[in-house]
C-alpha cells in the first residue's frame, strides 16, 4: 500500500512556498487597495515569515506555524471581510511562483 503524499511535498517543499509568498506579496506592494490592509506595509518580513509557516503548515510541511503562533486561530486575528474590491482582486489574481 503507498502512503499518500503530502501537497507540501509533492510541490519541492518549504522553497515553493517561499517563492509563493514572495510573489504574493510583490503583488500586494503594487496595489494601493491591498497594501492598505498592511499598517506597517514598509516591512513584509514579519508577514512574509508567518504567511509562509501557515501555508507549509497547512499544506502537510513542518508544524513550526504552530510552534511558534499557536492555533491559527484565523477569524480572530484577520477580522476583516472581503469587500467587492478584494473579491474581485482574488478571482483576478494569478499569484503563482515563476
């Protein structure tokens, strides 16, 4: 019997997360809607960092997200709801790692 594979490790693991990440957030640098939901949009580190550990984590990768976090408890620290401007945003955005 074959033990099933993880995304996380079918996709090369941590680094295409990272690339995924990086991506992500060149976008959000580029756009004035998206960079608002950042207070302290003048450093992504931190965000960069925490996003990458939650995917990896979630993806079937270390569970060092919640190591380091706890829970993710999601609804609770990112109260804010999708608008039509970050809905539209979402279903155009093509976030992928080159």
């Amino acid at each position: 019997m074959t033990e099933a594979r993880s995304l996380f490790d079918r996709v090369g693991g941590t680094h295409y997360f990272e690339r995924l990440v990086d991506r992500f957030y060149a976008g959000v640098e580029k756009d004035p809607v998206l960079l608002a939901v950042y207070p302290d949009h003048a450093d992504f580190d931190g965000a960069r960092h925490r996003l990458t550990l939650f995917l990896v984590q979630y993806w079937g990768g270390p569970g060092t997200y919640s190591e380091e976090r706890g829970h993710p408890r999601l609804r609770m620290r990112h109260p804010l709801r999708l608008h039509g401007c970050f809905r539209s945003r979402q279903r155009t955005s093509r976030f992928r790692p080159t």
